[in-house]
C-alpha cells in the first residue's frame, strides 16, 4: 500500500490535503463564467510547499506553485458547471460503493483508509467529495465526447509489437512478515513489527522475529512468485516497489502481511491473445484523455476566465 495515496489522487484530480498557513486575507483569485475561485478555497485544494512562513500576503499571491494549480481548479469549475447544465449528479450511494471498492482492492478497512488518509493529511471529507467529482467527471465526458474509441486488431498487434517488453511475466522474489489474524493483539504485533522495519531494522531479522509463516526462519524468503498469480490487492502492492521495497502493512482474510520485493525476474513474452484486451484498456485510456483534453480547451475558450493572480 505504500503507493495507495498516490494512486488515488493521481485518479482523483478534485481532491488535496488542506494546508496550514498564516492567517491569509481572503480574495477572489480568479473568476469562471458565473463562479470565482476564492484564496481560501484554493488553500483546500492546493499543496504549496514552502520551507518558511509568508511574511506577506502579497508573497503568498506570488508563489509560482499556486499560479500554476490554478488551470486544475478552473478546469474543476468547469466541469461542475457542465455537469449542472447536463443535470449530473452522483449521490452518496454511488461514492460509497466506490470507496468500498477502494478498500477491497487495496485490502483494507475503513479505520485503516481513514487513519492512512489523516497521515497524509487529508481530510476525509474532502477524499469523498474528490470521488463524487471524479465520477461527476467521468459522467460529463461520456456524455460530451464520443464515448467510443474504435481499436482494430491491427492497431492492437502493432501496439503489441512494439511494446513486446512490457508483455513478459514477471516473478517475484517475495519475502514476508505474516501475522494471524486469530493471534492475540496481531494488528499491534504487525505494528510493532513495521515501525522496527522503518527504523532500519533488517526484514530478515524482523521477520525471524514476528512472521508467523514458515518461512520466517529463512529471513521471510517464500521464493518467486508469478505475477499473474497474485490476487489483485497483493499484486498492485507489489508492482508499486522497486526491488528492496516493502509494502505497508497489508490486510487479508487471513490476517496481516508486510511482503519485501527482493528481485524480480522477467519470463517469457506473454502471447498476443493473453494481452490483448490490456492493449485495448490501455489505449483506450490514452485516446480518451487526448479528447478530455481537447474538450477542456473548448471549454475554456468559451468561457470568462479572469486569473487575478
């Protein structure tokens, strides 16, 4: 889960940690058809890093790392603004289904999503409105742009040809840190046990220690796995790593889990058949933010935009 947070908010483009700063006098910093873009509404929104406090209003209104946020939030106002004049709504219902898909791809509950959220400084809310808007996105662009991107067989085995690398079956080389869920206190053991691993401790020695698996007296080494073998939560965990890297702690029917990438090892190339339908996701992703993209410039030169920044 180490790249949970990331993965999210590359996904949901509406939502940002709130960030604490001086008290800030509140301003319009930018206009959008009927709509303006406050200063503090912005705060919410935008990540601004910064090494000291502002001594100025008017050095908060120069810092470059706001200016250049501020083309999202507008393209967030116009889309909210689409999706009134189409009468979109996403309810409570449907964000929720999603957040519990969310948790079930990632293998983790509610409390762990809220408590992983808050380490990053993201207020849930905030999380949960990023999904309505997320969605509210996804229903104006099917409705405002051609919802079907026409991929041959021929642009399928020409993609996959030039990209034959990209198709080989990864293993593995996993070693693990296991505690049962039917084990007394396991969550504070595993937790015990994690905090020793960001402190430098060796996963060997963490995993003689705590791994309640076989091969804990081996370091935690349960040898190479096949990619495509992994369940899904498990498999985007480990595909976030770079050889060396451990997950954060992982959680399965059967109980908690830190899994460490100690090599990987390419196989042979995956038949065309195998993958094709991944080609087919894949540029189909690519050709529908190519036209999003396209339809947010129609928007804007369509629109009052004042930036007053």
């Amino acid at each position: 889960m180490s790249r949970f947070i990331a993965v999210i908010f590359l996904v949901f483009t509406f939502c940002f940690p709130a960030i604490s700063f001086c008290e800030v006098v509140d301003r319009i910093i930018a206009i959008v058809n009927d709509d303006i873009l406050t200063l503090k509404e912005a705060e919410k929104y935008v990540q601004i890093e910064t090494q000291g406090k502002y001594v100025s209003v008017n050095e908060y209104f120069r810092n470059i790392q706001l200016r250049e946020k501020i083309s999202a939030l507008i393209d967030g106002i116009l889309i909210k603004q689409q999706a009134r004049k189409l009468k979109i709504d996403v309810s409570d219902k449907e964000v929720d289904r999603v957040v519990e898909n969310i948790k079930k791809q990632y293998l983790i509950n509610d409390e762990q999503l809220k408590s992983k959220l808050k380490e990053e400084g993201i207020n849930y809310k905030d999380f949960y409105e990023g999904i309505r808007m997320n969605t509210v996105r996804g229903r104006v662009m099917a409705q405002a742009i051609s919802p079907d991107v026409i991929v041959t067989d021929k642009i399928l085995k020409e993609y996959y040809d030039k990209h034959t690398d990209e198709f080989r079956d990864e293993e593995y080389r996993l070693q693990q840190i296991f505690i049962s869920n039917r084990t007394a206190n396991a969550q504070q053991k595993m937790l015990t046990a994690y905090n020793l691993l960001k402190e430098g401790t060796p996963f060997e020695e963490v995993a003689k220690q705590f791994s309640e698996d076989p091969s804990a007296s081996h370091g935690g080494d349960i040898g190479y796995v096949k990619k495509g073998e992994l369940v899904p939560g498990l498999k985007e965990a480990i595909g976030a790593l770079a050889p060396g890297g451990y997950t954060e702690i992982l959680t399965t029917p059967y109980g908690f889990h830190v899994l460490r990438l100690a090599e990987v090892k390419k196989g042979n190339t995956l038949p065309f058949d195998d993958v094709k339908g991944k080609i087919h996701e894949r540029i189909v992703v690519v050709e529908s933010e190519k036209r999003y993209k396209e339809y947010m410039e129609k928007l804007k030169q369509s629109a009052y935009i004042e930036v007053k920044i």
